[in-house]
C-alpha cells in the first residue's frame, strides 16, 4: 500500500468513527422529539389563531408550521448522514449533508418572515376583532412549548460538546465542534419562543389598552427577527458548503507548525488550503519548497498531530538545490 492509499485509509478509518458519533446520535433523538411536539402545538396554534381571530397567535403557528417542516429536515439529515457513513462515494463522509439541512432550514426561515410581514399587512389595512383571553392561553401555551423545545436542545448540544469530541485545544478558543444542523433547528425553536413573547405583548396591549394595531405591528416585528436570524444562519452555513476556511485559526495554526520546522530556514510554505470534513475536523493540502534533502511527508504530518482537529493532510515537497 503506498502513502497515497494509506492516507485515504486513515480518512476512512476517522470517518468510520467519528462521522456518527454519541453526539450526533443524540442530537438526533434530540430532534426528532422536538419534532413531534412542534407538529402538535403548530396545528393548535394555527387553528386557535384561525378561530380568535389573533393575526399574532396565527403568525406565529404557520410560523411554527414551517419550524416542524425544518426541524424534520434538520432529523432527516442526521439519519442520512448515519446511512451513508461509510458510503465511499462521499469523499470526506456525510457530515456537510447536515450543514446543507441548515442551510435549507434557513431559507425557510426567510419565507416564513415575508409570509408573516404580508399577513400582518393585511390585518392592519383590514383590522378584525380578536378574542384576547383564548389567544392569550394559546400564546402562553406556545411559549412554553418552545421553552420545553430549547431545553431539550440545548441539553443535546451540551452533552455533544463535552462528550462528543475530545480535543484538547479547546484554550485556544476555537469553534471546532459547531454542529450547524443541530443549531438550525435550535434557532427555529427560539424565534418560535421570541415570536410567542411578542404574540404575549401584542395582544396584553389589546386586551388591556384597546391597542388593536399592536397584534398585526408585532407580527412585522417578528418578520424582521426571523430574518436577521435566518441571515445568520445562511453566512455561517454557506461558509462551509463553500469551503470558505482560509480565514479560520486553525491555518494560523498550520502555518505555525511549519514556521517552527528546525531546518534552519531551509523550508518555505508555498501553497495551503484546508477545509472542514466533519464537525470540529479539518483537512489541508500543502505545498513545500525545502534544500532539506531528510524531509519527508511523514515529517510533516507528525509535526501536524499536536492539532487533533486537522484530521488528513496531504503534504507535496518540491526540493530545490539552487532557489
């Protein structure tokens, strides 16, 4: 076997075991809970707010609508990346399928906002009576709902962060263990919380102040916040799908190690690139010129080893007697 081939040996051996790990696994069940109380408190939500006549309490159920369809998706790519694990047709294994699950969650995000924006448009041109104590109840219900939602989420990204990984460079302050997919589905479930906060005081405003232009001006409000959200969440995970990482620590890192060869200057980097292959796990491709005629590729990557997250290196060494 010659050390192109063990280098793709040792890439599938880490994706065998790290692509669907405790945390993963958990994250998984995480969502697919979440999921089914989502799907029963959106069709409560929808057809409360259909039935008191709450533009707030309807916005913020198709809007939950749409969290269920993004939560399913954000389950459904765990378990396609569990499926495909060791399918070799995925050359650095299945983990972006969740990042592109977040990606997608996000772009729903962006439609929930101008359907809600569109609704609450049209209550303030055509204002209607609401049942302020029903949607009150249906609004606090939904809070509680999300909160449940984001306890039982922020628990499976605790015990994925402490147990799912264990680098030891975490001194560094480095996100090396975002996992995007789980953090799409964290952020439906808290503007679904903020969107039923601002459903709570719209329609207090109402009930209380005969404010009634509150309920559809809080729905715009809440269109706004989905969308800044939704933003977020689509640079972060667009970052990846386009191998965006030259700017990342973890190539100051690379450069470092080479930086602090003992060759007595007689090596130069002279081409990087690196990109995530996993969550918290990275791969580089590097180019050297060196007058040392000992320097081998092994070399390097042991020089490499004291980063765990850099996961495959493939190392090219020019030797140049004269430059």
């Amino acid at each position: 076997m010659n050390s192109r081939d063990n280098k793709r040996h040792d890439l599938s051996r880490w994706a065998h075991n790290h692509q669907y790990s405790s945390g993963n696994a958990a994250a998984e069940r995480g969502t697919r809970l979440v999921l089914w109380i989502t799907i029963a408190t959106m069709l409560v939500e929808i057809v409360a707010g259909w039935w008191f006549n709450s533009m707030a309490v309807l916005a913020d159920g198709w809007h939950m609508s749409s969290h269920a369809l993004a939560i399913g998706l954000s389950a459904f790519a765990y378990g396609a990346a569990r499926k495909y694990a060791n399918d070799p047709s995925f050359a650095f294994g299945t983990w972006k399928i969740e990042v592109l699950a977040s990606y997608t969650s996000a772009i729903f995000l962006l439609g929930v906002a101008a359907a809600m924006v569109i609704g609450s448009l049209e209550r303030l041109w055509a204002p209607q009576t609401i049942h302020y104590p029903e949607a009150m109840a249906v609004a606090l219900l939904g809070l509680v709902v999300n909160l449940v939602c984001a306890l039982i989420l922020g628990n499976v990204h605790d015990h994925g962060h402490n147990h799912g990984h264990g680098h030891p460079h975490h001194e560094h302050g480095h996100d090396h263990h975002h996992d995007l997919n789980l953090k799409a589905a964290y952020v439906h479930v808290v503007t679904d919380a903020a969107t039923s906060v601002l459903a709570i005081g719209a329609l207090a405003g109402g009930w209380f102040y005969g404010w009634a232009w509150l309920d559809p001006a809080t729905g715009i409000v809440g269109a706004v916040l989905v969308a800044l959200w939704a933003k977020n969440l689509i640079v972060q995970s667009s970052r990846v799908l386009l191998d965006r990482e030259m700017d990342h620590p973890v190539v100051a890192e690379i450069r470092e190690v080479i930086a602090q060869l003992p060759l007595d200057g007689q090596t130069e980097l002279t081409d990087l690139h690196v990109w995530r292959v996993g969550t918290g796990a990275y791969a580089c491709a590097l180019s050297l010129l060196t007058h040392d005629e000992t320097l081998t590729p092994m070399h390097i990557r042991q020089a490499l080893a004291v980063h765990e997250e850099i996961v495959h290196a493939t190392v090219e060494i020019h030797r140049c007697d004269i430059c």
